[in-house]
C-alpha cells in the first residue's frame, strides 16, 4: 500500500502543478505578446530500502511556446508586432533589460516611451524620451522618426532606434509580467534583422481550446489520483482488519 498511495500522491501533485500553468495561460489569453507556457515533469526513484518501487516527480524548467501570436491590425501609430522571432527590449522591474512581444506602446506624461505595463521601452542610449510631435513614424526596422511640433511632413527627423534583438530561445527566462531575460543576467546584442509592423499587435499564442481541454484532462487525472488514494486507504483498512481477525 505504500508503494500505491505514494505514486497517487505524486501524481496528484504533478496534476496540481500543471492545472496551475494551464490556469495561468487561460489567464492570458487576452494579454499581448504572451507565450504560453508548458509544465515539464520528470520521474525520479527514492531511494531507501527494499526494490526502487516508490517514484517521485520533479518539475523541469519551464518551457514555453515559441510559436508567433496572431496579429490584430489595430491602426494605432504607436502598436506594433514584431515579424517572426524577436525580442522588444524594455525596462524590467529590477532596472535591468528585459524582453517582451508585447507592442501595445504609450507614452507617458515625461514624454518617455513605454509599453502598457508602464516598462520603459530602451532605444539606443537607454529609455526612449520623445519630444512633442505632429506625427510619429515606427519603421519596420524600428526606427523613430517624427514630424515635431508645429512644423510639416519636410521637418522629419529620426529620433532613435527600438532596440530590437533575437537571443536564442534557449538563452532565455521568463521572469513574469509576460517579460523575459537572459539566465546569464546579460544583454543581449541589437539584431538589425529583427522587423516590425506599425499599426498591428500580436496577440496571445494561447490555443483557448487546447489549454480548455487540458484543463478538463489535468482535472480528470488528478480526480483519479484521489480516487486511487482513496482505494489504497480501503484496501489497507480491510487487509488490518483481517489480520485482526485471523489473530
């Protein structure tokens, strides 16, 4: 019986685990640029004595889709959606350099230039300040450029440069508020390949059927586990009172 009531329990507890991933990717299917993300469970025997028969999991680092989001054409100057692999890099709450898909941009009463969670979005030499302008242009290769203030289309002026790169995906974690950053806590190098598109976002890569129905399955499974504990307990029950019984 222990052998049984401990691969239950385990079970339950990876059941319990993966509900929670699923749980936060439902959560997000709304939020721009969000990469769902996978549970990565691992068996691994106890040792002690007797047969190997006892089997705990261990979780695995996160995995997470890199699959790209649809795009919604939202016509907005300032909304972007990077074109196939790559990375916007923003400010993270910490102060260092984090990475995001998300291009729904803004910019705030200090005239810096930030994404809708209030990150500061980093050009060239650091956060991005924009001056008052008439128009704002977002070219495909990231750069800034704008009709300033009060003058016309022959005023244009470049401002700076997104700072747009591609680590590879391996190279990254994700460090929550959809942002992400390299496990080595550097920086990754500007990539002049990386392309966006003004006027759209990418949405979440969330597939809202797939994640429902893993969520029914992980409540399923883990209804069987508690199911199996439960048979354990009988069966443990009946086996001592038969024992007292032949005593």
């Amino acid at each position: 019986m222990d052998r049984m009531i401990y691969v239950a329990m385990s079970a339950a507890r990876s059941a319990q685990q993966a509900q929670t991933v699923t749980s936060h990717n439902i959560a997000n299917i709304s939020t721009n640029g969000f990469r769902a993300i996978r549970s990565a469970l691992d068996s691994a025997p106890i040792p002690g004595q007797g047969l190997p028969s006892r089997v705990n999991t261990v979780a695995q680092p996160e995995v997470w889709s890199t699959v790209q989001g649809a795009s919604l054409a939202t016509g907005r100057d300032l909304d972007i959606a990077i074109q196939g692999q790559g990375w916007l890099a923003v400010q993270g709450p910490d102060g260092e350099e984090a990475y995001t898909r998300a291009g729904n941009l803004r910019i705030n009463p200090n005239g810096l230039l930030e994404n809708a969670n209030g990150r500061l979005v980093l050009g060239n030499g650091g956060p991005i300040s924009l001056p008052p302008y008439e128009q704002i242009f977002l070219g495909e290769d990231g750069q800034i450029s704008i009709i300033p203030q009060g003058q016309t289309a022959e005023s244009l002026a470049q401002v700076d440069r997104l700072r747009l790169v591609n680590p590879p995906a391996d190279t990254l974690m994700r460090s929550g508020d959809a942002l992400f950053s390299l496990r080595d806590g550097s920086q990754a190098t500007p990539d002049p390949t990386v392309r966006i598109a003004s006027g759209q976002l990418e949405q979440s890569n969330v597939n809202p059927a797939g994640a429902l129905a893993d969520m029914i399955e992980m409540s399923r499974h883990y209804e069987m586990t508690i199911r199996a504990m439960n048979t354990a307990e009988e069966t443990d029950a009946a086996s001592a009172r038969l024992i007292r019984l032949n005593g």
